[in-house]
C-alpha cells in the first residue's frame, strides 16, 4: 500500500482545489455507535499508537500503553488498553529525561489527596532585620543588616544578621520587621548568636523566638533548667546579632 498523499487529494466537486481548505478542516473521521479507536497508527504494519474515544473524551495512547486522556478542564492519564485511565501508575518524564520548568496557577498534590497533602506556595526573597525595646522602641544605629527567607507552604525560615554598634531603646528585646506574620501566641525556633557583650539572664540554658503581640515581631525567651523563662533585655550595645529560625504563618 503506497503512502497516503493529502496535498493530492482532491476536493469532490472537482473543482482542482486541495481538500485543505482555509476554513474547514482538512480531515473529518467519524467513528460510529460506540467509543473506541478512531485512527490507528504503524510502523511497518506494527501498531505504534492510536486516538481513540471514550464518549466526548479524546484519548491519545501509544503501545507502550501510556497516553492522556483530554476531559473538561483536565487532562488525564491513560496507563492500560483503549483509553483506559490511570491512578498512580504513569509518570511525568523519569530520571534521565526530565521537564524543564512547570507553571502552575494552582498548587501540587503530594502523597495524596486531601488538604493538608496540597503545597500551594514556594517563595524566596530578602527582608531588613530590625530590633525594638517592648518599653521605648528607640532607635539602633545600624551598620550591616542582612535577611533572606525561604516560605515553603506555612512554614517560613528566615536567616539575619545584624551590626551596629548601639541604641536607645528600653525593656525586652524585640526582633521585628518579620517577611510573614507569625502565627499568634506561636513559638519559632532556630540558632541565635551575639557578641560577647550580651548580657544573658543568669541560669539561661536555652532560648527560643515567642510571638506574643504583633504577628511580625518576636521576643526572645531565655530558658532554665526548671522551665521558666525570661526575656532578653533590650541590648544597648549589640555588635552583631547572627539567627535563623523558623515558624508557621497562616498568610
């Protein structure tokens, strides 16, 4: 059987025009009664794939039984015979040909289903570190400050450092300026370190990030070896002040 030329079909009222025509389509195949192939596909009489129908859903499926299937606003996996869909069998390229980049305006489902299993956010940027005094906010005055974050979801990490060398304000120490708004009442943890000049509460073994006002500014919470805490004091003198620390916001 010789190759099927289009271009050489002619149009039936033998006017000499091309079967192609600018505002029609070129082919129309029309399967009748019931769902199933509508055009084969081979290779040297061995079959390489079809298009094939289930109701008013397209499919397109290789032999290698794997395809999609076109649904209304989705395009779904076909992973068996004739259009047969599949749950959690085909893969979307594999380990030595992988996709480049996907744009999503939703999110991603992973390891199931329900809401909790849905990443709906990735984010990267920078911020300006700041502290306050919670009695007298007072100024600081500010060498170097550096703040980067990463928001994976709800859960945001942020890494800062700040110099300077000393300021005005009074009563604890607040880290303010946060990229997200902390969850309320919630705890963040993380690395703190400071100069030596810090003073720490006598007894601190420990120490962790607490909101307990506004969502995007932070106490930090001296620990002992009883559990109690104190607040760390507004430091006048802060050479350096390097942290990472990460917590949940609900933005």
């Amino acid at each position: 059987m010789s190759t099927l030329e289009l271009e050489n079909i002619k149009h039936p009222d033998n006017s000499g025009d091309n079967i192609a025509l600018a505002s029609n389509g070129s082919i129309t195949i029309d399967r009748q009664s019931t769902d199933g192939t509508i055009a084969e596909f081979r290779k040297d009489g061995t079959a390489v794939g079809k298009i094939g129908n289930s109701g008013n859903a397209l499919y397109i499926e290789g032999t290698s039984n794997a395809g999609a299937m076109f649904y209304p606003n989705a395009m779904l996996p076909v992973g068996g015979t004739s259009g047969t869909l599949a749950n959690n069998t085909v893969d979307l390229g594999r380990a030595v040909n992988s996709y480049k980049d996907l744009y999503l305006g939703g999110g991603v489902y992973l390891g199931g289903t329900g809401a909790a299993n849905k990443l709906d956010d990735y984010e990267e940027g920078t911020w300006t570190p700041e502290i306050e005094g919670s009695t007298f906010a007072g100024t600081y005055n500010y060498g170097q400050r550096d703040g980067y974050y990463t928001k994976v979801g709800s859960l945001v990490t942020i890494i800062g450092t700040i110099q300077g060398s000393n300021g005005t304000g009074t009563g604890d120490l607040y880290l303010v300026n946060l990229p997200f708004t902390m969850r309320n009442v919630h705890t963040g943890h993380g690395s703190f370190q400071v100069n030596a000049s810090c003073t720490f509460p006598s007894g601190t073994i420990g120490y962790n990030f607490v909101n307990q006002l506004s969502g995007t500014r932070m106490y930090v919470r001296c620990t002992f070896s009883n559990s109690s805490f104190q607040y760390l004091s507004y430091q006048t003198h802060i050479e350096y002040m390097r942290f990472t620390l990460q917590y949940h916001t609900d933005t």
